[in-house]
C-alpha cells in the first residue's frame, strides 16, 4: 500500500515503466501523462529493467544507519550520572564535554527526563 502523499501507486509505476520500457515513451512523455518529473520515470523505469514488476513495490524510507547516533558507551554514563547523582542535562553535559540538548534527548529516549522526588 502506498502512502498517502506518492504520487503513484505501485500499479501505476508498473504502467509507467512499461511504457518506457517495452513500448519505447521517453521519460519526458511518460512523465508527463503520470503528471510526475521526468526523473520519477527514469528511477521507476530503470527498478523495473532491473527489478521487474516486484520492484515496484513500496519500500522502507527507514535510514540504514544513523551515522551520528550516540554510542552506548556514552549512554550508558548518562543514564549512571543521572541516577547515582541526579544530575540534570545541563550539569550531566557539564560532566561529560557535550551539548546539554543531545544528553536530554538521550534522558527522553530512555524514558528517565523526569526524576520522581
């Protein structure tokens, strides 16, 4: 199932690159009459002479990595400052020589932002 804003649905790319492919459209053409640029319909038609009509199927827009997540490591010894001292971000960040808003984003993502008194 396609997602609510693509712009074609995966049997309308199907049609689009078949008619580049098999019945010779330009990408210009057929990109016009599928109201997309012509550079949709030369990725959808180069996945489908590579792919076939399984390639034009929905995938993942999930990053493959994360290049600049924060290392366990470094994780770890915030969530330890925080609970062996209750230190908040900024004194934390202090401690540890990084931005007090990544140490906060670490404490949301762990689920330990708030201290209970």
């Amino acid at each position: 199932m396609s997602h609510a804003n693509a712009a074609l649905t995966p049997r309308a790319r199907l049609r689009l690159a078949q008619l580049v492919v098999e019945h010779g459209w330009t990408h210009t053409a057929a990109a016009t009459m599928f109201m997309v640029s012509a550079r949709t319909a030369k990725k959808w038609s180069d996945r489908y002479r590579a792919e076939g009509p399984a390639g034009m199927a929905d995938r993942s827009s999930r990053p493959r990595s994360s290049p600049t997540k924060t290392r366990v490591g470094l994780v770890r010894r915030i969530v330890r400052l925080r609970w062996r001292h209750r230190l908040g971000p900024v004194q934390i960040a202090g401690r540890l020589g990084m931005a007090a808003s990544t140490v906060h984003a670490v404490l949301v993502r762990c689920r330990i932002n708030r201290l209970s008194h």
